[in-house]
C-alpha cells in the first residue's frame, strides 16, 4: 500500500491510533476477562489463539447517513484447537447486542480491544464451532483513531490495514488466520453496494436493496472492503475473460475511465511476470475521499479518487501507483505474510513491481532508483529498523509500520538477491514464491529456504546482512555506491516527480511521505 504525495489541496490527516482500546459498550458478563493475542512481535494482542476461523459471513445494514452506526450480523464458523471455555474475539468501537456459540445464548464482555465470549458449555479441542454477534458497526472514528470504516462522498468504504478489520466487525484480525468471507449490504434504493469477490444475488424489498458477494479465495480481516455509494460499476474483461469490475463515483465516471480501462493490459503485464493472476476478479474502487493511501484490499484496490483526477501527478506514475496495488493481489494478499514484521515481503515485492513497470514503460531506470535508496538505506534501517526486523509502531500509531524500509528499503534487497544470484534465477524465484504458497501465508524464512533452492547454494550469510543488518550491506556489482553520510534536502511536497516511490520517497522527505503506509 503506497502513500501518493501530499498536494497543496490535499494533505494526510495525521490523527494517530490510540494505544489504550477504544471504548465499547459491551453487555458486562460477571466472569473476569484479558485482552489474548497470538503473539505477534509487533502487535502482541492482535488475533487470538485456541481456533482457527474458515469462514465469516457478514451482514451490515447501511442507514444511508454517515454519521450513524450501521446494524450489523457477524457469524464465524471457526475449528477449534483447544479447549475453550472463553472465547477471544478481536472487536471495538460497535455496540453488542447478544452473542450465541452453536445456537446458544453466550455471555461477554470487553478486555482491552477484546470481545471476551463465555459459552453455556466449553468447546472442547477439534470441533466446529459458530458464534454469531449482533451488533453495530460505527462509521464516526473514535477520538485519536483511523482505520475501519471511511467516510466518503457518497457514503463508506473500508480501510483495515494493518489492525482495523475490528473496529468493524468481530474477527481474528491477524493475517495468520485466512478465511473464506460472505459480505451482504443492505442499502436504501439510490446506493451500490460491493465487496470482496464475486455477486451472489441482488434482493430489493421496501426502498431497500440487499447485495451479497462471496470469495472464492481465502482472505486476511484486513484485506475486507465494502463500498457503499452512490456509485456506478464499471465493467470489463481481462486476461482469459477475468471479469474485471470497477466501482466509481457516478459523477466522475468520465473522468475516471481513461485510466480504468488500463488495468486489463497491467493484468497482462504482471502476469507475464510472475504468473497468472491468482484470483476471481479484480478492479479499482475509486473513493471520494482524502486517505492519504491506497490499499490492495483483495480484488477490489482501494484508491483515492483524486490520485486521478489531481492534475500534477506524471502519467506513469500514476500507473506505477496503480501496478502497486495490482501486484499486491500475488505479493500479500494470495500469499500473506505470517506475522507483520514479513511486511517486507507484501511492500518491497509491490515496490519492485511499480518501479519495474516505470522502467519498462516510462523510461524510469530501476539502477537510478536503488541506488538513490541505496543511498538513504542506513537512515532507514536507524529509524525505523532493518527491513525484516522492523521496530515496533510509536505509542498511538499503529500504522507507523509503514515507513521506507519496508518500501524502497525492502525492494533494494531484492535488487541486491537479483544481483547475487542472476536475473533468470531471480525470476524464477519470483514466480515459484506465489505459486508454492498460494492462498497460503509465508515467513521470511520460507523465503530464504526458497531463494536458496531455486539459487542451489547457501544464501544466509547474504540474507542475514541485508535484512537484519544494522547496516546496510555493499551492493553486489555496485562496490561505487556508498550510503549518504547526511539526509538531502526535502523535495516540494507538490511534485510527485521528485518522489521516487509513492510509498517510501527517497528524495521527498514531506511529512505525508515520512508516514508512508
């Protein structure tokens, strides 16, 4: 997920995630309670042990305002894999109705950012287990916090990345944990409504219209996205009659399909590149709205409307920002990463993808590029860590995991890998990666296992240097190219042209670019 450029008209709102949880109003059951998680290094108490979920069907009933909770339905068929006698969610900032396990009322209440369920009767280790919870789902951010629902022109979208799926709706949101989704929307006659994967019915009743999509592919909580608008679909066809679909405000259809009507032949492209595309559909959701970011939420990316329409941004790059999120679909969300310190994986992959497209399409070499983040790399690593150990988020922003080293610090590992063992053994690896786990996730340790076979030699000592090291290691091929012994001058925030990377900028240094996500 890369940031485009803060322009004079549109800069990033910069409200951090609170570290302490949000409030929710909870239904107090009279057993004590904690906050679980799996351990993740960099999120502790995100997803939560003892189950694995297969599948989530949602329900939201949209009211048509903004500025009032959605009512919503979240049923999670789950396989147990442990004794249970409570039950963690990850859930905040919604109301709770009830909650049932296998049909039967269960209590609950709130630890931290947890939604803490008691069933009548435990669940014993390797059963099937369903919980359903009524409750609402809040547009209107909480004081200090981003992420979940964003509110557009015409009505919402989502944005769950890295740990906001649960400020929507109850989940194990940690990307360990894949699972099949149904997202119904039920909205007043004059909106649209879609999400992730295929149609799988329109029902209209008394002013309303009801959609339901379905996955065909396992899918993180935070890759979700719903859209709900007064929004027209546009629909095309892709490589090997891919049904491709985008969703655009409806009074800025015309502006927009000039650049829509690209994404067929970048589909092409990518897959010339590593393979074909790995899921049901795809397509851009053009909000109106000011993020700051676009988001590769699964077949439907996520992007700011004015990253279009905004006249100061270059053609190519523009399409590069769009390649970003295309080449996401293979590198995170077909393979996701185990833990969020693999996040290198998901933005250096889309970060090569978007520069190599720039390359062979607009002139822009790839060389130029890395070595100007060759150059930046040490400052990188200092701030925000070497990019697979990245340093744990600053207090109330958990979204400051975004930072150029896993961007532009992470594609320059692979420009170094590509450099060590040769361009065709490191296209190979490219495209055995996505084909070996697919609809899986990978570590960063099944990356080095695999670049190490398909290269038939020992990669460690190379791998340990440039994706631990404190400092950044010398480039293979490039024994010129030194680290800047001081930080450049910032470039002006309003020409994209001076960034090199709409993620990690190694020239720009604007206070957006500094909060890359």
């Amino acid at each position: 997920m890369p940031l485009t450029p803060a322009s004079p008209t549109r800069r990033r709102t910069t409200a951090a995630l609170l570290a302490s949880a949000v409030s929710v109003c909870l239904v107090a059951a009279s057993a004590p309670a904690v906050p679980l998680g799996v351990g993740d290094r960099l999120f502790p108490y995100l997803g939560n042990p003892g189950y694995d979920v297969a599948a989530y069907d949602l329900s939201f009933t949209y009211p048509g305002t903004n500025s009032e909770p959605l009512r919503a339905v979240t049923t999670i068929d789950a396989w147990t894999t442990a004794d249970l006698d409570r039950i963690n969610l990850d859930f905040a900032h919604g109301k709770v109705d009830s909650v049932e396990v296998d049909g039967e009322p269960a209590r609950f209440r709130a630890a931290g950012e947890d939604l803490v369920i008691t069933p009548e009767d435990s669940v014993s280790d390797g059963n099937w287990m369903r919980i359903t919870v009524r409750h609402t789902s809040d547009p209107v951010p909480a004081e200090g916090r981003e992420g979940g629902w964003v509110r557009t022109g015409d009505g919402l979208a989502m944005a769950n990345q890295a740990d906001a799926a649960h400020l929507v709706f109850p989940c194990n949101d940690h990307p360990s944990d894949k699972a099949m989704f149904t997202i119904r929307v039920t909205a007043p006659d004059g909106h649209t409504a879609v999400a992730n994967g295929l149609p799988a019915g329109v029902d209209r009743s008394g002013g309303t219209t009801t959609w339901t999509y379905r996955t065909r592919h396992p899918m993180a909580t935070e890759l979700t996205q719903v859209s709900i608008g007064r929004s027209t679909v546009l629909h095309r066809t892709g490589p090997h009659g891919l049904p491709v679909r985008d969703v655009v405000p409806t009074r800025y259809r015309e502006a927009l399909e000039p650049w829509l009507e690209k994404t067929p032949a970048q589909i092409a492209w990518m897959e010339d590149k590593v393979g074909r595309y790995p899921f049901e559909t795809y397509g851009v959701l053009a909000a109106d709205a000011s993020t700051g970011f676009e988001l590769e939420t699964q077949t439907l990316s996520l992007f700011e409307r004015e990253l279009f329409t905004e006249p100061g941004y270059p053609a190519w790059y523009v399409e590069s920002i769009m390649v970003h999120e295309l080449a996401h679909q293979w590198f995170g969300d077909s393979v996701t990463p185990r833990t969020w310190s693999d996040l290198w994986l998901n933005e250096g992959h889309a970060t090569w993808y978007e520069a190599l497209y720039a390359e062979e399409q607009a002139g822009k070499p790839m060389r130029d590029r890395m070595r100007l983040a060759y150059g930046a790399s040490d400052r990188w690593r200092a701030s925000g860590g070497p990019p697979a150990a990245p340093k744990a988020p600053r207090p109330g922003d958990k979204t400051d995991i975004f930072r150029p080293n896993v961007y532009d610090g992470a594609a320059l590992v692979l420009y170094a890998l590509r450099q060590e063992i040769g361009r065709p053994a490191f296209e190979r690896l490219q495209r055995a990666w996505v084909t070996r786990h697919q609809d899986g996730t990978a570590s960063t340790r099944d990356f080095v296992r695999l670049a190490a076979e398909i290269a038939g030699r020992d990669l460690d000592t190379f791998f340990q240097g440039w994706l631990y090291g404190e400092k950044t290691p010398p480039m293979p091929g490039h024994p010129d190219w030194k680290p800047e012994t001081a930080a450049k001058p910032a470039a002006a925030p309003s020409d994209p042209a001076a960034s090199v990377t709409a993620g990690a900028p190694v020239v720009a240094a604007s206070p957006a670019a500094a909060g890359a996500r």
